[in-house]
C-alpha cells in the first residue's frame, strides 16, 4: 500500500461573513504547511444572520461525529452575537479577525467598527476596479499579443512557452494591480542570442521565467504528446539558450520548477518593487 493510504484526513471549516477570500487565503498559507495530512476544506460564506450562523455549527458538530475527529475553524465574523454563536461548535475554532483586533482596540484605545466585508467593500471599489483592468491588461497582452502596448505595462515577463509566464501575469494582476505582459522567446529569437526587436526599448520592465527542462517536456507532453515541442531534447536547448540570454543582457530571472504562482510572483515583487495596490 503507498503513504497516502495511510495519510491522516482533517475536516477544515472556513467561515465568513462575506467572500471568504481574506481568511482562504491565510487558510491556505497555514494549511500548506502540513505535507503529510490530507484536507478536507469546506468553505462557508456569507454566515451574516443568526439563522445562518446555528445552520453552521449544525454543519460542524455533523462532521465530528461523522469522522470523530475535531474539525478545524478559521473564521471572520466580525459580528459579536454570531462569533457567539460559533464559539459553541465542536471543534478547533481560530477567531481569525478576533485574533488581532482585540488587542488592537486596547492598544487604540478605539472601538471597531464591525462592518461586514469591508475589506470588499465600496470603500475599496477603486482599487479593485484597478486590479480588474490589470487584469484585461494581462489578457490582451498574452503571449506577445499586443506590443505595442508595452509602453503601459508595469512588468514584461519572458521566458520559452509554457514556463508559467501568463498565470504569474493574471495572479500579479489580480492580487496587485500589476499591468504584466508576457512575451514567449522562441527558437528564432534564439538563434542569435539577441533579445527580440519588440523588448529591446523595454529592457527595464523585463522578468524572466526559467524551468527545468524535464518538467517543461512533462507539461508540453499534455498540450501536445510525443512532438518535437515536447521532447526532452527540443526542452534543454530552449532553456540552456533562454538561460544565456537572460545572462547577456542582465535580466532578472527565476526558476519556477518547485515553486507556486504565489511564491513567484513575491519573488518578482520583491524585485521591481511594488508599483500598484
């Protein structure tokens, strides 16, 4: 039998009284640190009413006697009757919000304003309207696109197809605001070791991607199996050129084998600064 038939299984509730996505994504950020435990993640949102809120512990208590193991609780209800409420679930419960704003108050010396969703509310619809048209950015600029609007783009990422450039360009743009274009280095643009004629005026803006040549042949075999495209061969070529030319002309880079979209793009932040919220 392999180690996953054995892999322990935990039932995770994730609760908010709006979206969700603040407390998914710590969630995530802390859950990712237990490898060898296997997640069963339920998300819960909008638990903004009493009723919704007995309906949820109903839901809880059901999977401790189900698995007969606590569940685990990450919740955001900013609401003091319904953070009561769920205070009385079978489980191990982690008021998230609760955590930080009880000693931010007394420190202070302020109430909370304990509005639902504000960190999406009207109050950010600004910024997010600006991630939204980053992300129409990133769109339109896919895979060399539309060069000519290189001039507008925070970031210009590069590297040979199917490295990761255009999920990095999305996440950069939906999480930061990041206007990010993408540019695929083919074998032509490779033949010569020069950087292609549409990035030479935008050198500054350039990132590159990397990967390991096994990896990028396994990922080119699902888009299209036993080609020349996908062989181990064509893959090392394209990388050892792609690698030379990011030495040449001094353009940061990093491989993006063994690490998520997450970790890139802070790596990339963390490099050309962080231009836009």
């Amino acid at each position: 039998m392999g180690q996953a038939a054995f892999m322990q299984t935990r039932t995770v509730f994730i609760i908010s009284d709006s979206t969700g996505i603040t407390v998914q994504t710590l969630t995530k950020s802390l859950l990712s640190q237990f490898d060898d435990i296997a997640f069963d993640v339920k998300l819960i949102r909008y638990v903004d009413t009493e009723e919704k809120a007995i309906e949820t512990v109903k839901k809880i208590n059901a999977a401790l006697k189900e698995t007969h193991t606590k569940p685990i609780i990450f919740d955001t209800v900013v609401n003091e009757k319904l953070s009561t409420i769920l205070a009385e679930a079978d489980g191990l419960r982690f008021d998230v919000l609760g955590m930080y704003l009880t000693p931010l108050q007394m420190e202070l010396a302020s109430p909370i304003s304990a509005k639902v969703g504000l960190s999406h509310s009207k109050q950010s619809n600004q910024g997010y309207e600006s991630r939204i048209d980053a992300v129409h950015f990133a769109m339109e600029n896919d895979d060399g696109a539309k060069i000519s609007h290189y001039d507008k783009a925070d970031l210009i990422l590069v590297g040979v197809s199917r490295c990761g450039k255009t999920p990095t360009c999305l996440y950069l743009a939906l999480q930061f605001g990041i206007y990010a274009a993408n540019y695929p280095i083919t074998e032509e643009d490779m033949e010569d070791l020069s950087l292609p004629k549409p990035l030479k005026a935008h050198k500054d803006k350039l990132f590159g991607l990397t990967i390991a040549p096994d990896r990028l042949s396994l990922i080119r075999n699902e888009r299209r199996a036993n080609s020349k495209y996908a062989s181990l061969r064509q893959c090392e070529n394209e990388v050892r050129e792609v690698e030379a030319i990011y030495r040449r002309f001094q353009i940061p880079y990093i491989n993006t084998t063994d690490i998520s979209i997450e970790e890139i793009s802070a790596t990339i932040l963390d490099k050309i600064g962080h231009k836009r919220q």
